[in-house]
C-alpha cells in the first residue's frame, strides 16, 4: 500500500504465512482498537457483500455504469499490496495503468507479471517518492505523456511510522492532497480536462481512531475529511471529478509485516499483545475484497464523497448528514 514502506521480501502480499496467534499475522497490523469493538465497525444500512475471499477473476460480475475500456489509471504505491491488486482490477476490466511505487525492483517486477497477461502496453512503470513534489509531478506528466490521456487516480501511499511520525504524516496525507491536486489539474474540464474519479485510500483507522497508531490515525482521518471537502468543492465548482474515499481494516499485504517492530510502534511498542488480540478478534481480509470495493467506486458515477469501509463484514458505506457548507 505504501511507496515508502520498508522493502518487502515478498513480492505477493497473498504469500504472507498465515500463523498461529503467537507471531505473524497477528502481529502484523500497526492498528489497535479497543478489545470492546464499536458496534458500527463494518455496519452500514447498504451491505453490498459478505465474502471477505473472492479471487480477482471474480470480480467482474457488476455491471459498471463507467466503462473503463481505454480509461488510463494512475496508481501511487502500486507495486504490490492493495495498488497491485487495484492494477490488477483495472487492467482485467481494460483501462491502461501506470504504475508508480518507490521501490523499483518490485514494481518492475509487477509490471513484467502483468504483461504477460495484458500486454506491455497496457502498463508503465515510473519510480516515484511520493514526498517529492518534482518526482510526483513528473510521473504525472509521464503517464499523460506515454497514454495520452488521465481518467483515473488512485493516492494509496501509505506507512505505519510512529517514531518518524513526520515522515507518516508526509506519505499517508501530505502526498495524498499533492496527488489529488495534480489529478485535479489534469482531469479537470475547468482546465480543459476530460473528467474522471479519484480514490484516496484511508484506512478503518481513518473512523475510529487507534490507540497504538495516534499518527497515523491523523493522518487518516485528514485523508477522509480532506476527501469529503474536496469531493463537495469539485461538485460545485463543476469540475467533473467525482471524489472517493476507501478505508480499509487489516489487509494481507506487506505493510503488515514490520507492524509490531519498535520502530513502526514507537513509544506504543507495550501495546502490542492489543495488537494482537485486535487482530485476532477483527480478522484480515484479502487484497481482492478491497479491490472489488475500489471498483465500485471507480465505475460508478453517481458515487462522490462516498466514504466506503472494507471489512470481514463486507462492503459498506459511511453515512453522514448532509453538509450544506
């Protein structure tokens, strides 16, 4: 998920071992809610699914009111983890995507897996430090270069830092603004653009604030509130970009695996057995669950200023009254 997180020695986040409590899985999410969960963690009153192990060849089975057929898609923080999987759901439904991520090897890598199935031209891959807003602007620019085209953008750089929590703040909400202004100023038809959708990824910590992770937390929570605003503005400013927010709970993918590290933990490292028993007690879903809500809110024109939560629970949406500001 992150274009910053430490350098995984996996390059598949469904090939994570599923362990006992004791270690692994348990101890991978950074994220601690309270053992007396709320009662309205993965409720909502549109339930859309239930099954928390689909494959991505499933996914496939709405019918979007967007056809992405020719649509290009840019993805911060796609070399694995939930961008792989979000790649993977675009290029199976026939957009183009470029792949941006900080760790190059691995995002080679990807891009070589998916040509083989897509074809090259389907994909790009562009390094990219997210906490830099010349390395930023010229993936942008790149992309437009190479496709010719920016209909889709997806801000999913994020890491769990609680010792260098500047650099948490930097990755998981300063890039994500810096990211949605430049997909602003490319896609908007106030500035000549076509229109289009982006989906900044929060986290269930971006709603209910975590103990073990207070900045990361904020930084989740600004992702959500700053999506929200922005996706109010662009609809009365008559821009034609629709604006989402995705808040995932715990996820298998490499970002899970320095998770009760004392650097990651901070001064909330003898938190950790409430790591492990939060995890314990809310489950992990797959990446492909995730990709499948992505997807939802990609093609679906009527959605902005959804907020959507991914859990064992399912699909579901946050609601809020309405906002007349």
């Amino acid at each position: 998920m992150s274009l910053r997180y430490k350098r995984a020695q996996t390059t598949d986040a469904c090939n994570i071992e599923r362990t006992s409590l004791s270690v692994n899985l348990e101890q991978l999410n950074y994220l601690s809610i309270p053992e007396n969960l709320p009662q309205s963690l993965g409720r909502s009153s549109e339930k859309l699914h239930v099954n928390s192990k689909k494959n991505l060849s499933e996914l496939n089975t709405f019918s979007p009111t967007m056809s992405l057929a020719g649509k290009v898609a840019l993805i911060a923080g796609a070399a694995q983890g939930l961008g792989k999987a979000f790649a993977e759901i675009l290029l199976k439904n026939g957009a183009k995507v470029s792949l941006l991520d900080i760790n190059s090897a691995v995002g080679l890598e990807s891009k070589f897996a998916f040509d083989k199935v897509y074809g090259a031209p389907q994909t790009m891959f562009i390094p990219c430090d997210v906490t830099s807003d010349n390395q930023l602007k010229d993936a942008f620019n790149k992309t437009v270069e190479n496709f010719q085209r920016l209909d889709i953008v997806c801000n999913n750089a994020g890491i769990g830092d609680e010792t260098n929590w500047q650099r948490c703040v930097d990755i998981n909400l300063v890039s994500v603004i810096r990211g949605t202004y430049l997909g602003l100023n490319y896609m908007s038809k106030k500035t000549g653009g076509a229109g289009g959708v982006i989906i900044n990824i929060s986290s269930i910590s971006g709603i209910h604030p975590i103990i073990s992770a207070p900045v990361y937390s904020a930084s989740k929570h600004g992702v959500l509130g700053f999506s929200r605003a922005m996706a109010g503005a662009s609809k009365a400013q008559s821009l034609g970009i629709r604006i989402n927010v995705l808040c995932p709970s715990f996820t298998d993918t490499p970002l899970m695996k320095n998770i009760s590290s004392r650097e990651t933990m901070g001064q909330f490292a003898s938190l950790e057995q409430i790591v492990i028993k939060t995890v314990a007690a809310v489950g992990i879903i797959d990446p492909s669950l995730v990709a499948e809500g992505f997807m939802q809110l990609v093609a679906d024109e009527s959605k902005n200023g959804e907020v959507m939560t991914v859990t064992k629970k399912g699909i579901n949406y946050q609601r809020y009254p309405q906002n007349h500001l």
